[in-house]
C-alpha cells in the first residue's frame, strides 16, 4: 500500500504563488472562519491545497466587489 504525503504549505508561500502580498492573505484567513489549517508545526499553521483554493477563491471575491482583476489559476 503507497500512502502519498500531503502538500502543506505556509501563508507566505501561499501569498507567493499567486503574487499577492501576503496581509491579504492572512486578512483572509482570519476573517474565513471555513478556512482551517491542515496541521500545525509548533506555532506555524500549514494549509492543504483545498484551503489554498479558498483563499484564492476568496481574494477573487474581494477583487470581483472591489472592480479590480482577479487572482489567476495555476
């Protein structure tokens, strides 16, 4: 039986991916109470892809109300 290790990653890797600056990232994060860490190391909180789809789904949403562009897809 092969388990797969599941890809976590910080909120400054995930503001890095997309480009965003990261306050709006942990803005969202905070205030999304459906967005939870997967794990956490030591005081580090560590988020799963699906969280990640969230918050970028999430910035896209503040974008789309603001009038601006949104965030893109990998």
């Amino acid at each position: 039986m092969t388990a797969t290790t599941p890809t976590l990653i910080t909120p400054g890797v995930m503001a890095a991916q997309p480009r965003q600056p990261l306050h709006r990232v942990l803005n969202v994060l905070a205030t999304r109470r459906h967005i939870r860490p997967a794990a956490r190391a030591g005081t580090l909180r560590l988020y799963d892809q699906h969280a990640v789809a969230h918050v970028r789904y999430e910035l896209n949403l503040i974008d789309a109300r603001r009038g601006r562009k949104g965030v893109a897809r990998d």
